[in-house]
C-alpha cells in the first residue's frame, strides 16, 4: 500500500473520530447552508428550490446585471435536474451560469463551483476537475469549491487526491455536505464503520427534513451493502418519517422487498419511483428484478423507457457509459456492454469503472485480460459484492476453481441481496464448483 495514502487515511479518521467536537460548534452555521457542488450534494428541498428559481429569475428580470444572482440560478437548476431526473435543466444551468461569467470574469467563486457541478452531474469529470481547482484558487475558503473537486477526483479515480481534498473539505466545514462526501471515501476504502460513523455525524449536523433523509438513505445503503436488512429497513423508515415521498428511500425499500423475496411489492415499489423519478440507475434496478422474476416482456418496456431516457441525457449534454454498459450487460449485449465500459474507462478509471470493463471482457470471453481489470476494482481495499462476484465468474472461466469459490463465497458473504440476478448466478456457480472437487 503506497505511504502517502496510508497517511491521509490515518489523517481521516482522526478527523471523523473527533468532528463530534466539532459539529455542535458548526451546527450554528450550517443551518442555513450553501449550495453544494457535485453529483451527490446534500439535498435541498424541492419546494424551497423552485421557489429560491422563481425569485432568482424575479430579481433578474429587473436586474439583468447581476452575477451573483446568475450563479445562483445555474447551480439551483443543476440541483433541480438531480432532484426530477430531467435534463432539460442543464442547458438552463450553462446558460445562466456562463451570462455570469461573462458578467464577472474574474473572482467570480460562485459560478465556478457551479459550472463544476454541472460538470459533475453531466460526466464530465475531467471539466469538472479544471473547475473545482479554479474555483478553490479563487474562494480557498469556501468548503463547497472543495466538495466540487473532491467529487470529480472520486469519479477520475485519483483516490489519494480526493482523500486529501475532502479533509479540507472536512477542516473548512464539518456539516452535512463534507461529512456524506468522506463517508464515502471511507466506504471505498474498506473502512465501513467509519464510513457509518462519519454519516451519523452527519445526522447529527442535519436541520432539515432532506438533509435528515438523505444521510438515512446512504446509512440504509451501507445496512444493505452489507447485507443487513432489517438495519436498512430501519434507516429507510427513519428517513421516510421525516420525508414521506422521498424518491431514494422508497427505492430502498423497494430493494429490501426484492431481497426478501416480497417481490409484488418490490415491483409495485419500483413502478411509482421510476414513474416520478425516472433515473437510469433506478430503472436498471427495476428491470434486473423483472428479468430475475421471468417477466421478460415488462422488463423490455422498461428496457425502453431506460433507453429514451438515456437519449434524453444524452442530448442534455450527460454521458454515462458506465450506466449503458450495465444495461447492455443486463440486456445480453456483449459487446454493447464492452463499447461502452471501453470508452467509459478511456474518461476516467475508478475502481467502479474498472470492474464494469473487467466484467464486460469476461462476457466476451476475454478472461486474462478482465483479471486484471477486476484486481484493479479491488485496489483501494473496499468489500463490494458484485465485484466479488465478476471476479469469482471470471475466475471460474480460467478454471481457477479454489480462488473462484473464494471470491464468490466473499460475495455471498459480504451481501447474499447484492443482485437479483447475480446473487443467485453465484450461488448457483459455487454449487458447481464445489460439487466438482
């Protein structure tokens, strides 16, 4: 393990160890936070956005000359393209963040942060990298310029890198925002406890009902991820308390309903969050289930709802191979799913990256070369199921029987619900193999 990264681990869990220090001195501030950068920003309620639109757009109308008000704009519609899945808002947000610019050329921080989380949110993370550093060059104090940078270093896989910039994140503002961002950090490190610790910190710095719900949703997914059910039931119910029609949290009990074999209510479940929600990772999740249930001719009209969807984005300026070589792989487009993880790893190469482009090769028969690939997936030391899995599959095609029991028993272990496709295929693959030693 290199050094440098050693120490800015050990550097991280001092800091999440100790932010309980911190966080009752931050609350005071943070209540009324700024907007964050990046494509999993703590959320801000959809009613208090569209109204912060409608006055932005009110004060611009009479006050055309104003930049601030201009960044503002264009971060508020990146925010609202997460929060309904329509695209349509990020040529909305370039236009009004680039008139701001054009205002304010110079020194203008807020308008670099959101250009980078429109970036962020667009896939183009190697942009999104160019403006995060210009905007925390330019307003060095502002925690969300770091969150921007953090997040396109996570998804360009420079892992150290992100690392380092999350704790100034972390050194700058210790709230919802930096707290979520370094639980995932942890998280594709290995260190699941920390990862909990640094989101119930973040509970604990949370004020509004979004803010409570979107930490509980990333605790459930941690819950699931490990494959503990009741303890992602739990978290997902905490946060539907607070905030009943919560898109994430009603996927994630959709989820513990497949998982449970609760599979007319999983089903039912998917339907209302694609139907309000209609992101590509949800509607994957809901087509995987349909196949797995052997309702094939539900899941090809899903199947195409995904496939306008990703048109959709597409012309809205999003590229996301790593999604599209997923559904390919589900589909069972070979190839599809190997174009896609190919060219996706030619923008960036992550570890999730990494072990779509592993699994892709191995679908098209090019085991040795997808070994490789999936090691690589396993770098930072994180315990993923389904990378346990393609690896253990992929292992099983070069007849490498005693290290492919080990790898699919891992997946198993770590989470026997990590797919409704997967999950029985490894089971079903480490039967044979053990029934032929």
């Amino acid at each position: 393990m290199p050094e440098r990264s050693t120490r800015s681990r050990r550097i991280f869990a001092v800091v999440v160890l100790a932010a309980g220090a911190v966080v009752l001195v931050a609350s005071v501030s943070a209540g009324q936070s700024e907007p964050s950068a990046g494509p999993a920003p703590a959320p801000v309620a959809q009613d208090t956005l569209t109204h912060s639109i409608v006055v932005a757009q009110d004060k611009l109308r009479r006050t055309p000359q104003d930049p601030l008000t201009w960044a503002q704009l264009g971060t508020a519609y990146v925010e609202q393209a997460r929060i309904t899945a329509d695209p349509a808002y990020y040529p909305k947000a370039q236009g009004a963040l680039e008139k701001s610019l054009q205002q304010q050329p110079d020194g203008n921080g807020a308008a670099l942060i959101g250009m980078g989380a429109l970036a962020n949110a667009r896939h183009d993370f190697a942009a999104a990298k160019t403006w995060g550093e210009r905007a925390t060059a330019t307003v060095p104090g502002t925690a969300e310029a770091y969150g921007v940078l953090a997040d396109a270093l996570t998804q360009l896989g420079e892992a150290d890198a992100a690392t380092d910039t999350i704790q100034r994140m972390l050194d700058h503002k210790p709230a919802v925002s930096s707290f979520t961002r370094a639980s995932y950090d942890l998280e594709l490190h290995g260190r699941i406890d920390d990862a909990r610790a640094a989101l119930h910190r973040a509970v604990a710095d949370a004020t509004s009902p979004s803010d409570i719900a979107f930490c509980r949703y990333y605790l459930g997914e941690l819950a699931f991820n490990s494959g503990k059910l009741d303890d992602a039931a739990a978290e997902y119910n905490q946060g539907l308390a607070v905030d009943a029609q919560n898109v994430s949290l009603l996927e994630g009990k959709a989820k513990v309903a497949a998982a449970r074999g609760q599979l007319d209510e999983a089903r039912a479940g998917y339907q209302a969050v694609v139907a309000r929600v209609p992101l590509p990772q949800y509607l994957q999740e809901y087509t995987d289930l349909l196949v797995a249930a052997g309702r094939r001719p539900e899941a090809e009209q899903q199947f195409a709802v995904l496939d306008s969807q990703q048109r959709l984005f597409a012309a809205a300026g999003v590229t996301d191979d790593l999604t599209a070589s997923g559904v390919a792989a589900s589909r069972g487009d070979e190839v599809g799913a190997l174009v896609h993880a190919q060219a996706e790893w030619g923008r960036r190469q992550n570890v999730l990256v990494a072990d779509a482009l592993g699994w892709a090769l191995h679908l098209n028969g090019r085991d040795a070369e997808a070994l490789s690939y999936l090691d690589r997936a396993a770098s930072l030391g994180g315990r993923n199921a389904a990378f346990a899995y393609h690896r253990g599959m992929t292992l099983a095609a070069l007849g490498r029987k005693a290290d492919a029991v080990a790898a699919l028993s891992e997946a198993i272990e770590v989470n026997p619900y990590f797919s409704p496709l997967g999950a029985p295929d490894a089971r079903r693959m480490l039967d044979q193999l053990k029934a032929a030693r």
